[in-house]
C-alpha cells in the first residue's frame, strides 16, 4: 500500500532497470538486487505497463514478476496520463519521437510520478499533498540545445519533479555495498 512520509516513492524509467540489470549484475551486487527487491515490496519502486512491456531481460522479466505489485496499470494513472498529454502539448515538451520505437514509455513515467504526487488535474504543476513525493529514476540526460525532442529531466524540470539516475536513487536509500 502506498504510504508517503519520510522516504520518497520512485517511478522507474526502463533505460534505468536495464543499466541497472547490466552494471549491476546480482551475481556480484546481490545487496543492490536485495535493495531494488525491498524498495518494490513496500510499494517504493514502480513501473508503469510500458516500462513493463520495454523490460524484456530474463533477470528483469524475474524480479517484475516476483513483485507485480511495482507495475502500474494504465487505468491507475489515465487521468493523469491524459492531464500530461495536454499540457506536454501547451509547453511544446514532446518527449517521444512518433518515428522511434524506443522510449515510448517516456510520458508513462513522467506521468506515474505525477499521479503519485497527486498533483492537481486541473495544473500538473500544483501539489495537492505536500508530504506525497515522488522521484522519476532515469539514466537519460537533458535535452541539448537543437534537439527536436526533449528528455525526462527536461520535463521533471518544468514540475519540479526530482529526477535522478539508478546510482543517485540507490545512495539516496543508505545501500552500503
């Protein structure tokens, strides 16, 4: 059950879990493997449907299924998904190439954390609960100058939105290797 309070809830972009599965492989960190099991148990590390279906590694494929309850189904956050669609749209802030077939989640995880930060339907930018924090974890940088599309990062700087990379997330927790 989500709880907020001291420690925040993260909303996980694909491109962060395969870093994660490829630089910390659980045979050689099986703290951090422990670290990302605890965060999904109490409801602290989730994942939209998209990110789900992006996540195609066997050993990614073994920790969602161990912990269905980090996927969040669409019907959970449309609201929200659609709220972000029109503002993304008011603030020129397209996050998805229509010709790439990668990061299609993009909008998905921006738009979990909102829900999740029960921000208002009305200005994504206004919290409505000051204690719900969510972090949008992605190893993506900001959009350089020139760039057609821009980044999470660029669009969690526009809500206020924390956002940070897997490493940053895992300090952030007190993992000592």
């Amino acid at each position: 059950m989500l709880q907020f309070g001291a420690h925040p809830i993260y909303s996980v972009d694909a491109c962060a879990l395969i870093d994660f599965k490829d630089y910390y492989q659980e045979k050689y960190f099986p703290r951090m493997w422990d670290l990302a099991r605890n965060l999904a148990n109490q409801y602290r590390l989730l994942i939209c449907e998209e990110v789900d279906t992006e996540c195609d590694d066997p050993e990614l494929r073994k920790l969602i299924e161990a912990h269905p309850q980090m996927v969040v189904g669409f019907g959970e956050m449309q609201d929200h998904f659609s709220r972000f669609q029109v503002e993304a749209c008011n603030h020129d802030m397209q996050l998805v190439d229509p010709s790439s077939k990668t990061d299609m989640a993009d909008p998905y995880v921006v738009a979990l954390a909102l829900m999740l930060e029960r921000r208002d339907l009305h200005d994504l930018r206004r919290r409505t609960d000051p204690d719900a924090e969510c972090v949008v974890v992605t190893q993506e940088g900001r959009k350089g100058r020139g760039a057609k599309y821009v980044k999470i990062p660029n669009v969690c700087d526009f809500y206020e939105l924390a956002c940070i990379p897997w490493l940053e997330m895992v300090k952030r927790e007190g993992y000592v290797g």
